[in-house]
C-alpha cells in the first residue's frame, strides 16, 4: 500500500521521508517472510509467527500516539470520501490484523493441546 504516490512516490515527501517509509516496508517484509519461515518449520513455531506479525500490525496502530502522524486519509481525504476509508483506516486495518493473528493464534495452540 505504501509503494505510491501518496507515500514512496509522493514528489512532496523529502528523501528522508521516503527513507523511513521504505524502511517500513522493508520491515514488513521481513517480519513476514520470518514468520512464514516459523510456520513453514518441521515443528512449526505458531508463537513465533503470531509475535511477529503482531509487531508490524501493532506498530501501525501505535503510530498514530506520535505527534503529527495521521492516517493515509489525511493526505488524499476527497479520494478517501470517494471510496468510504475510515479517517483511521491505518488504526481499523490494525486491530483488525491483531485481532485474526490472536484468533489464529490461539486455535493453533487449542489444536496443540488436543
């Protein structure tokens, strides 16, 4: 969602700006490919996987606690109007996320256990 130009390609962002955006999307990835390789195991490591998506998805979500940050809406809000996204869509598709990872989660550990 980031590689465009309201955010990597935006021609009004400063180099360091689009620095720490690809620094996140390079995160992201990362802590993705990590977590499939947790899950891709002999022994699968569900805890290891969940912690790690978690990390990505919760630090969107608390993004919002620094100063000046807003979500994607801020920038394009008649685009936004248009397609119905929440003034926090960032907020709303992260607790979203850690809500299917704990979900996931914890089906996983119930299946362990059985």
């Amino acid at each position: 969602m980031d590689w465009n130009r309201t955010h990597l390609l935006n021609p009004q962002w400063t180099a360091h700006a689009r620095f720490h955006d690809a620094m996140t999307i390079a995160l992201g990835t990362g802590l993705g490919a990590l977590a499939l390789r947790a899950l891709l195991q002999a022994e699968p490591d569900v805890e290891q996987a969940a912690l790690l998506t978690a990390l990505f998805w919760g630090s969107q979500g608390a993004a919002y606690a620094f100063p000046g940050t807003d979500g994607a809406a801020a920038d394009v809000p008649e685009l936004a109007g248009r397609l119905g996204i929440s003034p926090r869509a960032e907020m709303v598709s992260s607790a979203g996320m850690l809500a299917v990872i704990g979900v996931g989660y914890l089906l996983a550990r119930q299946q362990r256990s059985s």
